[in-house]
C-alpha cells in the first residue's frame, strides 16, 4: 500500500537535491577556473529523480548509470569525496582515479557501473537483477538511462528478458527530451516512452521528474513490485538538463522559449518553496541544510586536490583478472 512520504523523508530528498545541485555547481566553477579538466555531462535539472528514488532504496540495492550519473551516484550514497577524487585522477578515486566521470564504480554503496556506451547499462542491469533474484537476498537494481537510449535495440532486449523472468528492476528513463544535440520527436517514434512498456508487459509509468512526491509515488510502486517478486516496471521521469549536453555544448539548438520554460520550472527552487508553503521545514531551517552541504562539497573537493596523482604504475592494474600471474 502506497504511503505519503514523511517530514523526515521529504528532507532527505531536499537534502540529496542540494547535494546534487552544490556539488554540479563547483565541478562547473573548478573546471571553469582550470582546476579539473575532464568531459562533464551536468545532471543539474534531474536531481529530483534520484533523490526521490533512492530514500526508497536499501544501502545494498543496485544502482547502474550513465556518464549523465553524478546525481544518481550522490543520491544513492556515493561519497562525494571519492567521485571527487576520481573526476580528478587521484589515487583516492573510486577506481583509483583510473574510470574518471564515465566510468564510476562503488560497489559499497550499491554503484555498479557507470557506462558511456548509449545502453549499454540496461542489459547489465538484468544481469545484476538475476543474481539477487537467484540468490534471493532481495536486492532490487534501477538502472537509469536517457530518453535516446530508449532507441537502442538493448533497451528493447533487455525490457522483453526482464519481463519474462521477472527480475527485480526498475528501468528509470530520465527523459530530458535531447540526446546529444536531437529533439525527443526527430528520433523517437512514440510520444511517451513509458508507453512502450506495453509491448513487453510491464506497467509503464509517465510522471514529472521535477516533482518529488510523483516520482517517489512511482518508485514507491516499481520498488515494491520488484521486491516482491512481481517483476520490472519502466519508469519514464521527465526532467531537462540545463547545461547542455555537456560542459562546452553552448545547447544552442533549443529554441530559446523552451529553454526559459525549462529553467523556469528548475525543481529545486520549487521544491523549497513546497517546503515551506506546506510546513516541512522554514527557509532557514533549508539554508542550514544547503550550507551543511556546502561544507562538504568544500571538504570533497579539498580531500581530492590533497590526494595524490594516480601512479602511472596503476595504469595496467585491476584490468586483466590475470594480472597478478
Ligand atoms: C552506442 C552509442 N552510440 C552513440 C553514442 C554517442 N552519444 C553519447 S551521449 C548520446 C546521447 C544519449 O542521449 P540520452 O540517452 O537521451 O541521454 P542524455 O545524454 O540526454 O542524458 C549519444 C548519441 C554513444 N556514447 N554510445
Ligand atoms: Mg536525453
């Protein structure tokens, strides 16, 4: 039975949205300032979804995401220190500075696998699901992806196997209507890609990524189903990326009018502002959480820059299984 979330919990989404938006925020301003060079694809604009997600999820629930991923990673518990550390090459990294933002993996807290190749998660995703299905500890996998990735034939494969074994995995399409620099209608054929669920029956769900309560009403319900033993559910979370498709893309090829509706919609501010106008928490009770979280984005950054440089000894360790023979 669904069930509203608490004061308690509303905060901890608000808390993962700060994180999220602080931490974008202060990648952008480093490399701006020449202080971390690395190929960047901002999530700021999505971080309703993840955050809303993951108060549902268990520490050892599995999580599989895409280059577009920090939001996905800080919200299920990825240490910010450490994605720092890895976006800057150091030792500290949780690949020891050897995956950079592409490639981000931390198995303690559930991060499986970040992947660069367009859908490549998806099938990875079933494989993760089948091992907790066979051992039956009850882990459940979400395995987010884009609204392009929707079109790779993965996408399709992996919905119709994790259908008909009944694994438990919540597909979360973060349709932020662009894939690279290609409108959602130029290379989608259906309008609402939850409903293509449909075709390999599973429910398919359509909601506001920007809005907490309807996305955690959502994975409320994928979650549950997956858990119990009642199978995949593709949740479709529409949302918009503010920053172009990455750190350079300028994203003039949004109209302009769409863009400002867009940003006008930003779901964090929005978010403060329910908040407070429903009596969950008062605007300084909201800025003491954002500078808490300031704080630590300070502390991430500074542990990474104090971490050494990835020894180039490092360079073949931990990629062949046979290495140490
Ligand atoms: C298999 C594959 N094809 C093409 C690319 C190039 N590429 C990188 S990101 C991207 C767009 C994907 O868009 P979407 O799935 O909507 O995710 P978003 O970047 O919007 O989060 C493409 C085509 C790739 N990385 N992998
Ligand atoms: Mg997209």
């Amino acid at each position: 039975m669904n069930a509203a979330p608490d004061s308690r919990t509303l905060l901890a989404i608000y808390r993962k949205m700060s994180a999220i938006k602080h931490n974008d925020e202060r990648f952008i301003s480093t490399m701006l300032a020449g202080r971390l060079s690395m190929p960047y694809y901002s999530a700021r604009g999505q971080e309703c979804i993840p955050a809303a997600i993951s108060v549902l999820l268990r520490d050892d629930d599995y999580l599989v995401t895409i280059y577009r991923g920090v939001h996905d990673m800080i919200a299920k518990g990825v240490p910010p220190r450490l994605i720092w550390a890895e976006f800057a090459g150091r030792s500290t990294g949780t690949c020891k500075g050897k995956g950079g933002p592409m490639h981000v993996t931390h198995p303690e807290s559930g991060c499986m696998v970040t992947t660069g190749i367009v859908g490549a998660g998806m099938p990875i995703g079933c494989g993760l699901a089948l091992s907790a299905q066979l051992r039956g500890d009850g882990r459940v996998t979400v395995t987010n992806f884009g609204d392009g990735a929707s079109n790779i034939g993965a996408f399709h494969e992996s919905m119709n196997l994790a259908s008909v074994w009944k694994l438990p995995l919540v597909f979360v399409c973060q349709n932020n209507r662009y894939a690279e620099h290609t409108a959602l209608a130029t290379g989608t054929s259906i309008e609402r890609i939850a409903d293509r669920a449909a075709s390999y029956g599973m429910p398919g769900l359509h909601v506001d990524g920007n809005d907490p309560l309807a996305v955690y009403a959502a994975a409320q319900e994928a979650i549950e189903r997956a858990r119990s033993g009642g199978g995949p559910t593709l949740i479709e979370a529409m949302t918009f990326r503010f920053n172009g498709h990455l750190i350079g893309d300028s994203g003039d090829y949004i109209p302009k009018p769409e863009y400002a509706a867009a940003v006008a919609a930003d779901p964090y501010p929005r978010y403060r502002r329910w908040l407070a106008d429903n009596g969950h928490a008062n605007a300084g009770e909201l800025d003491a959480i954002d500078a808490a979280i300031k704080a630590e984005v300070d502390a991430a950054m500074q542990f990474a820059f104090d971490s050494p440089l990835t020894d180039v000894a490092e360079v073949t360790r931990d990629v062949f299984a046979d290495h140490a023979a």
